[in-house]
C-alpha cells in the first residue's frame, strides 16, 4: 500500500505490520520446534523404558513348525483310516486329510512370509542407516576419490 491509502483509509503503517507478523511467525517456530524436542525426549524415555522383547521370532517359528507337524501328523492318520473304511465313507476322510495338509503347508509358508518381511526390513533398515551416515556424497578409494558431477560442481562453486 502507498502512504496516501493507509492516511486516506486510516490503516496502520503496512511496515509495522510486516514486523508484527514476522516477529509472530518467529515466535510460533521457535514454540513448535520446543514441542518437537520435548515429544522426541518423551519418546526416547518411553523407549529406554520398555524392556527389550526377546525370542518372540523363535517362540512364532517353534509355534508354525509345531502346527505344520500336528497337521501333517493327522493328514497321514486321516490317509490310513480313509484307505482302511468302506468306499462312500472315504471320501470325506480324505477331504479332512486334504484339509489338515492344507493347514500344514499353510504354516510352512507363514513361517517362510515372516522370515522374508524380516529380510526386506533389514535390509530397508540397512538402506536407511547407509542414507543417514553418508552426508558427504565422496567415498574414499584406493588412491582416488568417486563423486557425482553435480556434487563436484557445487563443492568447486563453494572454493571461490
């Protein structure tokens, strides 16, 4: 706004309240950035706090290993009485046994999902720990350096 028009309307200096609202935003950062800190504090005590589970992974494997041994167990139980009742009876016998094979495979192939998502997620865990420590994008060599042009452009740009 011109001078005129803040006379004209009787508005307030458009400077001051450029500064008031910096001052505000500033104010509001700094509060916000506090908050942050105290909830990142809060959580590594809650963290620190909780006692470390461990074996949960063997418990789960001894578990499915368990299940898949009790079923295959039955499936060959349910085979032999099938084989050994009259014909119309057996079918069913043998739908049963198919049913307890199917939980057995069922329990193996839980097991090797679990193991695979705990692979993918240490390796994502590895990625991002990588990422995290390597700030400076140059890897030392044998006797030479290896960077990106763009890196070398802004490290070149930063000597002048």
């Amino acid at each position: 706004m011109t001078k005129k028009l803040e006379d004209l309307l009787n508005l307030p200096d458009s400077k001051e309240l450029h500064k008031k609202e910096n001052k505000k935003e500033k104010s509001n950062t700094i509060v916000e950035s506090e908050k942050s800190f105290r909830e990142l504090a809060e959580y590594d005590k809650i963290a620190a706090a909780l006692p470390a589970v461990n074996g949960l992974g063997q418990m789960a494997d001894d578990e499915l290993n368990d299940i898949a041994n009790k079923a295959l167990t039955a499936y060959d139980d349910l085979m032999n009485l099938g084989m050994n009742v009259e014909a119309r009876y057996s079918g069913r016998v043998f739908e049963v046994a198919n049913s307890m094979l199917q939980t057995g495979l069922n329990a193996k192939v839980a097991k090797l999902d679990k193991k695979l998502k705990m692979i993918e997620l240490q390796l994502k865990k590895d990625k991002l720990d990588k990422e995290e420590t390597s700030t400076d994008q140059f890897t030392q060599g044998e006797g030479f350096v290896v960077t990106d042009r763009n890196s070398l452009i802004e490290r070149l740009k930063g000597l002048k």
